[in-house]
C-alpha cells in the first residue's frame, strides 16, 4: 500500500539493514547528477549492506514526498566494479520506475483486486452452498470467509497475478527506454548482475510470462540494442 511504501524505507528497513549515506565520490556525483537531469524530487541517497542477508546486487527508488530516497546496495557496486557509467545506468533505471509513477499505477491495480474481491463476496456471502459445498454444516462468518478465499485464491488469484506479471514486465522495458533516453547502456551492467544474481538469462517463454515479474534479460538486451540503434 502507499503507507507502507512510505513507512517501509523510514521506519522498518533500518531495522534489518544498515543505511548509511553514500560515500562521497565519483559514484554519488554521478547519482546526484543523474537526480539532477531527471528532475527527481530526493535528497538522500543511501547505501545498504544488503551483503548481510544475500549476494543479490540491486538498487531503488522509493517512499514518497520529503522521504523519497534512493538506495544502492554494496554488492551492486562491487558487482559492477564501481564502474561509475554501469552504476547510473542502473540507477537511471530505478529512477525511471518513479519518474513514470510505475509504483502509484501497482498500486491502484492492487486496490482495484481488492475491490472486485469484496464485491464478490458480497454477492455470495449469505448463499448457502458456499460452505455446504466444501462439507461445512454450520455457517460462520470465519467459515464462509475461509471458503471464499479458498475459491478467490484459485481462480481469480492467478489470473490477477498473470496480469500483474505483465504489467510490471511492460514497466521494465519503459524504465530501460528511460535508461536510454538518459544517455546510459544498460546493457553490459544488466548482464553482469543477471549473472552475478545466477538469473536465467532466456527461460522458457510461457513459464516466463506466468510466472516472473521481470522480462527475459536476453529479450531486454535485443529491444535495447535495437532503441540504441535507433538513436544512432
């Protein structure tokens, strides 16, 4: 929800990881100035030890308003050999997903999965066969409640997750067009943390679509090279 997108960077990440701000140097000059061009309302830029819990690189841009922050892990910064061109890269990225409102348009289908979920089970809530069809004798408002949600989570639950995948995968590719649009290559750094992450770079098609929220990275670097290409 927004309040926890708003919370989570202030209040609850702290408590599992350490954020200090970043370092002064050529990696915070380019991020700063990349904040700068983009014309992104932050003002603190932060560095986490995501180390601690795993090896997987990555970086973001999150909370809203006065706590809008980005964070970059270590091991993104190690993982691309504080390549300072491979970090605003990545960076331009994350940025893009806030430029472009992605998180405001997840949540609004989230409130819009919500709201079809408690209009159906309004429309059958007082009907009987909810309970007595999963052999239920006596009807609750824990019972008919448990019984809808066993039928939501398996009819509707995927086909909402399948558009979501689709949704945020459609996101990815803008934010890499936005990424490019800034001036940056994406694609050597997006290989290298694919890599370093163990990602499978060109899973099968169908399982991709069903079930990942990110695009193949190989179909990422052809739509790339192809934008490149383009602006050449």
């Amino acid at each position: 929800s927004t309040q926890s997108t708003w919370v989570y960077p202030v209040v609850i990440a702290p408590l599992f990881n350490k954020f200090t701000p970043l370092a002064e140097g050529d990696i915070r000059t380019g991020i700063e100035e990349l904040i700068t061009q983009t014309g992104l309302s932050c003002k603190s830029v932060f560095e986490v030890d995501g180390s601690r819990q795993s090896a997987h690189s990555n970086a973001y841009v999150t909370g809203f308003f006065g706590a809008k922050r980005i964070v970059v892990y270590d091991t993104l910064i190690a993982d691309l050999e504080h390549d300072v061109a491979a970090v605003k890269a990545v960076v331009g990225h994350e940025i893009g997903h806030s430029i472009l409102h992605h998180t405001h348009y997840m949540f609004l289908v989230v409130q819009a999965n919500f709201f079809v979920m408690f209009y159906l089970f309004g429309l059958v809530h007082n009907s009987p066969e909810l309970v007595t069809s999963f052999g239920f004798k006596e009807s609750t408002a824990f019972v008919k409640l448990f019984c809808f949600m066993t039928v939501y989570s398996s009819v509707v639950m995927p086909l909402f997750q399948a558009t979501m995948h689709a949704l945020t995968r459609r996101f990815e590719f803008q934010a890499d067009v936005y990424s490019v649009d800034l001036g940056m290559d994406l694609r050597a750094p997006l290989l290298k943390i694919a890599k370093k992450n163990l990602g499978d770079l060109n899973p099968d098609p169908l399982h991709s679509a069903w079930h990942h929220t990110h695009p193949p990275v190989v179909e990422r670097l052809r739509a790339m090279s192809v934008l490149l290409a383009k602006r050449k």
